[in-house]
C-alpha cells in the first residue's frame, strides 16, 4: 500500500483530508507534519492532532514545521474560512492527543520517515509549502526517496485568496517555486479550479454524519467552513480541496492529470502567488521560443465526480 506522509494547516477541509487518510486501508500513513495556514502553527498542530485522535490514530507522529513562510516575515492566516481555532470554533470538542509532538520538528521528521522507509513515500502537502521546500532544499540526498508529492494548489483561471492567487500558494509563493520549480521531485497539481468542481453538497454532508461518530464529529466542524462557501459557490455546500488532492495521493490516477509546464509568480506584484500553467497546445510551445516556460508538473484536470464523492464518502 501507498506510504504516505500529509504535511498540514489544519484546516476543516484538512481534517476531512486526514480523516480519509486515517480511514482508508490502501494507505500506510506514516506521519503528519504541521504548518502555518489556514489558522497559526500552534492551532494546525493542536487541530491535527485531535482530528487523528478522533481517528483513533495515536500511532501515527506528528511534528510541528514552518510558523512563517520562507521569505515575507508574516504568515497570513485563513480565519474568516475557517473559523477563529481553524475548525469551526469546535476544535476543543474533538478529543485529546493521544501522543505527544515528535522532537525535532517536522523537517526532521520528513527526514527521518523517508530514511526508514522501505518504499518510496508519497507527500501529500495540503497547506503553503514552507515544510517540503525547506526539506528539498536541505536533504537533495533524499530526493530519489519521494515517490510523488501530491499538492492541493494553485489557480488556472482565477485564485481564492487574491484575483490571481490560490491560498496555499500565495501563503509562501518562494517555497511553492522552489518545490515546483526545481525539478528534483515529481509534482502532482491539484488545483482549485478541479476542487472546486468535487464540491460537496449538504446531502452528502447529511450522509457523511449518519456515517458513525467519526462522520458526525467531521460534520459538525463544518458550520463557519459552509458559511464562506455560501459565498464562495453561491449555494449551500462546501470545497474540500484537499480531500481531493489525498484522494489521488491513495488512489494515483483518481484524478485526471496532464503533464504541463507550471512555473509560480513570486514578485510582490497584483500576480504574487499565481501558477501559471502552460496549457497551450505542445506544437505552439515549441513554435513561439519564448524562454522561462516553468517546469514540468502532472496538473489535475478532470475526474469522475460521482465515483469521487462515493470514495470520499466510504
Ligand atoms: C486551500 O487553502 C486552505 O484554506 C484549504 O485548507 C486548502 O488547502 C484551498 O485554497
Ligand atoms: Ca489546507
């Protein structure tokens, strides 16, 4: 099965990520590693913590990572998404970590999993990208260890965070260049322009809490999440993107990618944090010569959204 690590800003959307992960029998979830995001670096640690005690999964590490990004001095933080404590207001109703955080903090931790393990190890890194460029950049000798980091992130036609930029990215756009852009790693894109399309609806939020325990407590952090999707979507439902992007990180090939080239605008500028994503067809590419094209990413365009909603749910 698929050995996975999720580095996380815990997050509603994040939780339903790690709870599918926590839950899924194809996956071998070797670790979770904490960063700054949706809501600050102590809260996504505390929140992912609980979501996998609520998971009953105390066997699984949690290391705390970046609480700034790699280059502007301050985190921006996602409160009016999802909620003050970053799950709705009831991050306290979930249950006690039944584990303590790791020594040596996440980068260390990456490091140390990827060392140990037997296979090659998925990345699933459902938050700004600080953790996975610092670890890129510090261990090149563990590059050839990572089967695929699968990034929920990025922005075709227009972002959520700024006109341009998708959240994730535009969190630290200097460490999503660094992972995209070095080549060192197969990358998987997860944008939002595809999570937006896997929006689920309340029935399916109605069925996912008759589900057992696990489903109710998931559902019930959802209240301040489906308030900003009300505006985000126009009608009542919500994106779990990053559930999505953990979906293809068990399931490679859930999602329907394209090998394009993406290179990520990092200049304090109206586009700070887009992706730009060559989709021109491969024959104008060539023909225009025109230099900085970006590197070479596996960008998730379409998937079978029926059969996606039934694997999220089960
Ligand atoms: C991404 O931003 C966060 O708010 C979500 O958790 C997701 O990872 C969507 O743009
Ligand atoms: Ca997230």
């Amino acid at each position: 099965s698929t050995k996975l690590i999720i580095d996380t800003d815990p997050g509603v959307d994040d939780a339903f990520a790690l709870a599918l992960a926590a839950h899924s029998d194809d996956v071998d979830l070797l670790g979770v590693t904490s960063v700054f995001g949706n809501v600050g670096l102590a809260a996504t640690t505390r929140n992912a913590r609980r979501v996998l005690a609520l998971c009953k999964r105390g066997d699984v590490p949690v290391a705390e990572g970046a609480a700034r990004p790699l280059v502007h001095p301050h985190p921006h933080v996602a409160k009016y998404a999802h909620g003050a404590d970053g799950l709705s207001g009831r991050a306290a109703a979930l249950p006690e970590p039944e584990r303590d955080v790791e020594n040596g903090g996440a980068v260390r931790l990456l490091a140390d999993l990827l060392e140990s393990s037997a296979e090659p190890v998925t990345i699933a890194a459902i938050g700004p990208l600080t953790n996975v460029a610092t670890l890129l950049a510090a261990r090149p000798d563990l590059h050839d260890r990572i089967d695929r980091v699968v990034i929920m992130g990025g922005a075709l036609l227009h972002g959520n965070t700024s006109a341009a930029a998708e959240f994730n990215i535009w969190s630290d756009p200097e460490a999503a260049a660094r992972v995209l852009g070095g080549g060192e790693v197969p990358c998987v894109l997860v944008p939002m322009d595809l999570t937006y399309r896997c929006a689920v609806s309340t029935e399916w939020l109605d069925a996912l809490a008759s589900s057992g325990p696990v489903g109710a407590a998931l559902t019930a952090l959802t209240p301040d999440y489906l308030a900003h999707y009300r505006k985000a979507l126009g009608w009542d439902g919500m994106v779990i993107h990053d559930a999505v992007a953990v979906a293809e990180a068990i399931r490679p090939g859930i999602l329907t990618a394209e090998a394009l080239p993406v290179s990520v605008e990092t200049s304090f500028g109206p586009a700070r944090g887009a992706t730009v994503v060559d989709q021109r067809r491969p024959e104008l590419r060539a023909e225009t010569e025109v230099p900085g094209g970006g590197s070479t990413a596996r960008v998730a365009v379409d998937t079978d959204l029926d059969a996606l909603r039934v694997f999220l749910l089960d």
